[in-house]
C-alpha cells in the first residue's frame, strides 16, 4: 500500500493550496483519512480528518480555513487550504486507516510528506 500526496509548495499569505493524497495497492477497504502536519521543533498534529461516511473532524487553528473532503472511488483525500498564514509552514502529511483484505485488521498507513511553505 502506498499513499502518494502531492500539491504543497511556496504561497504568500492570504493565498490557497490544495493538498491530494491517493491510496493504492492492496486496499480492501478504507475508513478514516487524515491529514497531519510537523513544523521544524514540534510535534506532529492533526489538520483534519474525514470517516467513510464524511464526518469530519478539525484542528481549532484551522476551523473555517481548510476544508478536507475525499473521493471513495479513487481512494484519495483533499485538503483544499484557503486564507493561508506563516504559521501554517509545515510538512503536511496525509494518512490511512485500511484493511487490505476482508479478514485483515486496520492499520495505519502514511505518506511521505509534503512541503507548505507560507511567506509574510
């Protein structure tokens, strides 16, 4: 199983990105998708969150600024991100709770990571 985000890159403040990361391999079923971040000397946190059926779920710092949505037929999550500040920098990293056949047990996938860098 790989997950692959692509998107992230260099942005004034004030300006948008939008994130995807698509899930492929040997994928029986997906539930939840997610997007986390690292900043250089932090931990790493949760950005937003999405279930199967679409319930979603939003860090504070980031209510009514990003919006995360997916699409089941092609096993890929977005995080469409607006009203972007400084302090948004990070590494932005997406992942996966999967099975990957009907017997098998969830397990949590990760990408590798990408790039948001926001300039003042």
């Amino acid at each position: 199983v790989q997950l692959v985000e692509s998107g992230g890159g260099l942005v004034q403040a004030g300006g948008s990105l939008r994130l995807s990361c698509a899930a492929s391999g040997s994928i029986f079923s997906i539930n939840a998708m997610g997007w986390y971040r690292q900043a250089p000397g932090k931990q790493r946190e949760l950005v937003a969150a999405i279930t199967s059926g679409g319930s979603t779920n939003y860090a504070d710092s980031v209510k009514g600024r990003f919006t995360i949505s997916r699409d089941n037929a092609r096993n890929t999550v977005y995080l469409h991100m607006n009203s972007l500040k400084p302090e948004d920098t990070a590494v932005y990293y997406c992942n996966s709770d999967l099975r990957t056949d009907w017997a098998a047990r969830l397990s949590t996938y990760w990408g590798q990571g990408t790039q948001v860098t926001v300039s003042s």
